[in-house]
C-alpha cells in the first residue's frame, strides 16, 4: 500500500492500482479527490469535507463512490443516487479493494458551548493503518500506521501524545497540520518523537511513503 500525504487531513492510499481517498477538504489540494475509486469523509467540517471537491471526483469517474456519515451524505446523495454511502460507529465495508472498519462517533469539543457533530474515524486493512478524522478515538484493533491529528482547536500536545501511547502503532504520520507553523514543528516532532512511544514521522504534501 502506498501512502501520499496531501494537504492537512488528506490522505491517497493505492495499492494493485486503485485509489482511495479520505478527507479531501477546503485545506487541501483543488484536485486532491479527483482519480479516486473511493472517498471517505471523517465529518462535516470544512476543512474535512469540501462538496465541490467529492462532485468533481465523481462527475469525472461514474464507478467512484463515497463512504461517510448522514450529514455528509444528505447533501451528496440526491445528485449521485446509489453512490454515496451512509456509515457508522460497527460498520464494515469493502471499497476500492481496501478493507474498511468504521470506529467512533463524535468529533471532540473544542469548547462546551460549540455543539459537538458526528465524526467517524476509518481503520483500513485490518490496522494497516487508521484515520480517526476530528476525534482521538482509539481502535479496538491494533494499528501499523496511524495518521496522528497533530494540531488542531480541539487539543493540545499532551493529549496527542497520550493518544499515541494509548493506541500504540508501530508509526504515526501527521495530518491536521495546516495550523501548525515551520517555527513550532520542530517543538511538536521533538516533544511527540520522545514522548509518544512510537516513530513520530511526517510527509510534506504530495511525497509519499510504502506501508
């Protein structure tokens, strides 16, 4: 399985020529979902989700479909019937030839006054790797690769390391980055790699690593 790393959450993984993706958002790249077979979206959130990224994906591939929760999915469905999906928190499903579990339900408060809205994290190939989207959500499987969300309004350093400790991968790639600054990179690699238990790694948009 080969991992590219896009914009923020936005991730491609390929393997025996197909391509899924998850989280093509307003952060990321204007083509980042286009050539995808699948598109998976964690949460409603702009950054996560943009509606003209995952129409022009499936406007230019009319096999392509998209897995994701009902607030995702009620403003996709009518113009695409019978290719977008509803998931949740139990759900197993096979798409692009990737395995896929759902795991989670809830984004994490960012403050008790924002109402919280749902949020599904997607555990690919048994374990081979996991995005848990807007939440820090830990899997009842074990994890090879997880996409760590390094930065975001919601957290806060410790509890990314402690996620790290908790769900124990044998690596963690950031995603969630876009907020986070050249100057305070080097604080988060130092803090997270010596702290968290596992390879803290990172990819800048568009490289790519082999799982």
């Amino acid at each position: 399985m080969r991992l590219t790393k896009k914009s923020h959450s936005c991730v491609r993984l390929e393997k025996d020529g197909r391509t899924l993706v998850v989280d093509p958002g307003g952060f990321s790249e204007e083509d980042a979902a286009l050539g995808a077979d699948a598109l998976l979206v964690t949460h409603e959130h702009p950054d996560h989700f943009d509606e003209g990224r995952l129409r022009a994906a499936l406007e230019a591939d009319p096999a392509a479909g998209v897995w994701t929760l009902k607030s995702v999915a009620d403003q996709l469905s009518a113009a695409f019937p019978g290719r977008v999906h509803t998931v949740g928190h139990g759900d197993t499903f096979t798409a692009a030839g990737f395995e896929v579990q759902v795991h989670g339900e809830l984004h994490a408060v960012i403050h008790p006054d924002i109402p919280r809205v749902t949020n599904v994290g997607y555990l690919v190939d048994g374990g081979a790797l996991f995005h848990p989207g807007d939440a820090l959500t830990v899997p009842d499987h074990p994890v090879r690769t997880l996409m760590l969300p390094v930065m975001a309004p919601w957290n806060k350093i410790s509890e990314v390391i402690d996620y790290v400790r908790e769900v124990r991968p044998e690596r963690a790639y950031d995603i969630h980055d876009a907020l986070l600054t050249d100057l305070a990179r080097p604080i988060y690699d130092r803090q997270i790699g010596a702290l968290g238990g596992a390879p803290h790694l990172r990819l800048a948009p568009g490289a790519t690593a082999e799982l």
